[in-house]
C-alpha cells in the first residue's frame, strides 16, 4: 500500500492534536517544545517530504562568521545533523532540513523517531552556537 502525504498529515493529527497546525493540502506543522517543525510533500515527489525547523537567529552573533564555517563543516562531514542539512535563510535564521520517504513516516514510531530525530540535532546545534556568541 502506498502512502500519502495526506496519510501523514492524518496521522499527525491524530497522534499529536494538540500540536498539529495544517497547512495548505501539501505542508503542516507540529509544536513541540516551543519548536515548529514543519512537514512538505516535494513538489514532482508524491513519496517524499521535508521536513524543516528553525535552529536559531544568527543575526545577533558575534562570531556568525565561524558558526556558518561550522555549520557547512557539520554538512559536510554530517557532523551533528543526524542526516539532515543545515542552511542559513535570508532572514539570518539557521535551519534543519532534511528529506524522509513518505514511507518512513507512515505510522506512529517512524513520525516519532523523526520528530526526535530532529529536535535532538535542533539541541546539539543550539548548543553548538553558545561557542560563538
């Protein structure tokens, strides 16, 4: 049987109703700790998401410069990112970004082991920052 990123979403909500925020048809978005993580089905993939959540500012840092040299390091080595990539957006905020099958996500251990997944790189790199301040 093949899964739907609408599955997912059902899934989500179900599991995580007071978290969950739907989004139009193809994204949602789960609060957890004070964190949004959110869901995309990939535009051309139907078996793909992506699933993306805000690390921290660096527009305050005094030494953004070495953290980023940091960060493309943790890509490249996949130091910390747990699989995942990290990537600075135009309003100077760090995110987590990474690409899940559809099918890894398709009951209640596999959207739980993401979520877990990705709060535990969401920590280290937060904690990784404090030595750039």
């Amino acid at each position: 049987m093949t899964t739907s990123f609408d599955d997912i979403a059902s899934l989500a909500e179900s599991r995580y109703r007071n978290a969950f925020v739907r989004g139009d048809g193809n994204s949602f978005s789960l609060l957890e700790d004070g964190r949004q993580i959110d869901f995309f089905q990939v535009p051309g993939e139907p078996q793909t998401s992506m699933v993306r959540a805000r690390v921290l500012s660096i527009a305050e840092m005094h030494r953004a410069a070495d953290f980023a040299r940091a960060c493309i390091a943790g890509n490249f080595f996949w130091e910390g990112t747990r699989g995942a990539t990290l990537s600075i957006g135009a309003d100077d905020v760090l995110y987590l970004t990474e690409r899940r099958p559809l099918d890894e996500l398709s009951d209640v251990d596999g959207l739980g082991a993401c979520l877990e997944n990705i709060m535990l790189a969401i920590t280290d790199w937060q904690e990784r920052s404090t030595l750039y301040e």
